[in-house]
C-alpha cells in the first residue's frame, strides 16, 4: 500500500492534538486485546457520545448499557421453535449496541481507517462524503466528528425523520435525494456532481468500497462464530441470511463458509425491489436493502439462496413487536423475556428473519442445525414510522395482533425463494455490468477479476497489514500514552 507522507503527518498532529487512537480490526474483533487505559476512559463515556474514545466501541461486544460499560461475549437474541415454527435454532446477533445504535458503524470505520493510515485522507483539509440508503452515512458521520473532520451524508428524501434528524446535528451537510430507499442511482449522480465539482471532498460509497465487506468478513463473521461454539457439540451451522443493502454484511458468510463448507449463505430483498430474485426494480419501505442493483463489493458467487419478503410483513410485524397490543398477546403465547427483546429488531431485521424462517423450511432442517443472521438496528431507529401506521391505520389492537401473527409469522411458507446454481449466480455477477461498468466507470477487467475466488482471498487479507499500519499510527501520535 502506498503512503502519501505529507497528509499522513497532518492527520497525525491532528490525531494526536484530538487525541484519537484508532482501534485495530483485531480489537474489534477481541476488545480483551483493547489496552487498560482505553477500558478506563470508556467506564466514563456514553455510548453514543461523540467521544474519539468510542472508536473503540465499534464492536458487536458492548455491554448494553447508555454510559459506562465495557465489553462482554456478545449480544444476541435466540429465537425458538414456538416462535418461528421450525426445528432450527435462529439467532440473531444485536446491533443496537453499536454507537448510533447500527452496525454500519463498523462498516464505516472499515472504509476510513485504511485511507487515514496511508494519507489518502486528510482530516485537515478534506470532507467525508457518506452516500447511504439507511445507516451507513450516520456511522460514518459519527466516526467523522470523533476525528474532528467535516461530513457529508447523502440518502434518499424518504427515509424516516429520525436518520435526519439526528445527521443534522452533527454533520456539516445533508443531502437529500430524490426518492425512497431503493432509489440508489439518484444518490450515485450526485456522487459524480459532487466529484466533479469539490475537489475537497472525498466519497466513501460503501457499494464499492471493500473496506466495507472486510469488516464484516473479519468482525461479524467472528463474533457469530464464536457465539455458535457456545451451542455444543451436537449443533450445525448450516445457515447464515443477510438482508443485502450494499452487500457488506452477507461478507460474515464466505468467513463462515472457511470453517463450515456446507454453510447456506442466504440474501434477502423486498419482494417490492427483487433485482437479485428475478432482475426486477421497485421502491419498498424496507430501509437500509434492496436498491435495484448488484453491489460491486457482493461476493455472488458465494450466496446459495435469494428469498424476497413483502414489505408490509415486515411492517405489520413491527407493530406486532413493538405496539402495546401486540406485546401483550404475545406474551400469552411466548415468554415474556423474548418478547421484550423483539423491540431489537429494526425493520430490516424483521426481514432478516422472516427470511431465516424461510431458509430452515426450504432446506428441511432439523434440530440440529442453527441458522445466524444480523439484527443491525432496532425498532428505536423507527418511531416515526409506527407513528405514521397508527396515523395511517388506527390504534393496533389485540384483534389485528392475532391476525398479523397468524399471517405473517406463522404463515410462513417458502414462497419467493430462488436457490442459486452456478449459472444463476453468474448470471448475478454479469449483471453489476450495468451499473458498475456502464455507468460508474469500472472497466470489464475489474469485473471479470471478482469471479476470482482468490480475488475475495487476498482482499480479506488485506486487515494484517492494516492492522501494521493502525499500530504504526497510533505510535505516531502517542495518544496511548497521553490518556
């Protein structure tokens, strides 16, 4: 990798006056690795203040605590056969405790910290731009002000109040695109404006950055398999779903696939937006996925199965999770302590597990299997968006609790699923020509280059020398010492 020194020494200094420390892909993976002075400094800050210290809460292993906690062995909610209908064991692990309260924190972190440590960013003179249809853009908003830079949050009009809300009060800029979640070209055109007209700026396009799925590959696909070897012996990872947004999440899959070949690595999508089911296009209320293109980071030829899911399942259950109504009639029927955890899922993650429910009925598997998947946020993200049904639909009552259980979670069968050969799976990767080669400036040889499987190898690998070059950072500034 090359090292522009100059810009490398200003971020340093400003590094350093700030004091940031910037945490290694091995600490987020295993923050016993983090060293006693930080843990110190994070027992005296909340978890989503804007603090350079919560660099190194980037970590699926938070205590799930506002202010003051350290770390434990993961966050996860377990959701058993009374509740799903099947035999196989579907765990989701939590993303709320991310600061931002979202796992594309971490994605965000993966794109910037290796164009801070080679001086391919420079936090005095240069502004972040984030383009994002959900999460991504306030993660790297976050990881932004906690350098002290100037950031840019691009995402489409339609998105829920509280994503503005909160980008406007720390970011510099927030753009606004046409559209709703799935209108990811309008956010692309304004990439290229912006491109072409502020040099200032530098744009992190998590469709394209492979920061973004070495993360994942890395820290998701361990923490996941760690939480499996607490199962015993007699359990089988045989299923791995992932919502596909910019695709950087299903990356903990082809980890997963290195220690368990026989891995079903699943992508779900709003059945309103199927372009991976059937090459179709749509908008859908499904914030975060499904936005009419094949990512150029998606390792396809990695993915078994598409299963679409409509999004007024997704809506109905998050009332039923989350309305006073639909709690109460749960409870009647499951325990209480999941019920209060069923206000962990944001609404892509209740696709997440309609879709896992799906999977474990197509594949007929048993008790023996388990099946991960990611709950990224949660429900706290959209408050606004039940409001907006309630104002829509009426108060939710015990009657419409029933029938949306009965409908959409009990009723699901494997309808809108297409398990991949190797044709299909080619066909998916030809078809990022479109977008990427077309219009994004790719040539046919970069494209052709990701049907490599050493392509993925060697791109995974990539974290140990970032790692040598975070630690040499970090020895630069001499923040460690300064704390």
């Amino acid at each position: 990798m090359k090292v522009n020194q100059d810009v490398l020494d200003r971020t340093v200094n400003q590094c350093r006056d700030r004091k940031v420390l910037l945490p290694t892909f091995a600490q987020m993976r295993d923050p016993g690795l983090v060293p006693d002075k930080v843990k110190d400094r994070l027992k005296q800050v909340g978890l989503w203040d804007v603090d350079p210290i919560n660099l190194f809460r980037i970590s699926w292993k938070n205590e799930p605590t506002e202010k003051g906690g350290l770390y434990n062995n993961g966050n996860y909610v377990v959701f058993p056969p009374e509740m799903t209908g099947v035999d196989a064991t579907i765990i989701g692990i939590v993303g709320k405790y991310f600061p931002t309260g979202a796992h594309k924190v971490g994605a965000a972190y993966g794109c910037l910290a290796p164009r801070l440590v080679t001086g391919e960013f420079d936090t005095t003179q240069n502004k972040a731009v984030w383009p994002s249809t959900g999460n991504y853009c306030r993660g790297g908003a976050f990881d932004s002000a906690l350098l002290g830079c100037d950031a840019v949050a691009i995402l489409p009009e339609e998105m829920s109040k509280e994503r503005f809300d909160w980008l406007n009060g720390i970011c510099s800029e927030v753009i606004a695109t046409p559209g709703c979640e799935s209108n990811v070209k309008e956010i692309y055109d304004k990439c290229w404006e912006i491109r072409n007209t502020r040099p200032e700026c530098v744009i992190f396009n998590q469709f394209e950055e492979f920061g973004n799925p070495t993360w994942h590959y890395h820290v998701t696909g361990s923490i996941i398999q760690e939480v499996f070897e607490t199962l015993g012996d007699d359990k089988r990872l045989a299923g791995y779903v992932s919502a596909t947004g910019s695709a950087g999440t299903i990356a903990a899959g082809d980890y997963l696939r290195t220690l368990h070949p026989g891995v079903r690595v699943v992508a779900t999508e709003a059945l309103q937006c199927p372009t991976l089911y059937q090459f179709g296009f749509g908008g859908h209320r499904i914030e975060g996925i499904g936005d009419k293109h094949v990512p150029w980071v998606h390792n396809v030829r990695n993915t078994d199965m598409i299963s679409a899911i409509d999004d007024e399942q997704c809506m109905s259950l998050l009332r039923l999770f989350n309305e006073p109504a639909g709690q109460e009639y749960l409870k009647s029927t499951l325990p209480g302590e999941l019920v209060d955890q069923l206000p962990l899922l944001g609404i892509s993650c209740i696709c997440n597990l309609a879709a896992a429910i799906k999977t474990a009925q197509h594949y007929d598997m048993n008790g023996k299997d388990v099946i991960f998947t990611c709950l990224t946020d949660s429900s706290e993200l959209y408050g606004s968006r039940l409001a907006e049904l309630t104002e829509e639909r009426g108060a939710y009552t015990r009657d419409q609790a029933i029938a949306d259980r009965a409908r959409y979670l009990d009723g699901i069968v494997t309808d809108h699923v297409r398990e991949l050969n190797y044709a299909d799976r080619k066909a998916l990767h030809n078809f990022k020509y479109f977008t990427w080669v077309e219009q994004q400036g790719r040539t046919i040889e970069e494209l052709n280059e990701l049907w490599d499987p050493d392509f993925w190898t060697k791109t995974f690998a990539q974290v140990d020398e970032w790692d040598t070059l975070i630690e040499g950072f970090n020895q630069q500034t001499g923040v460690l010492d300064l704390l």
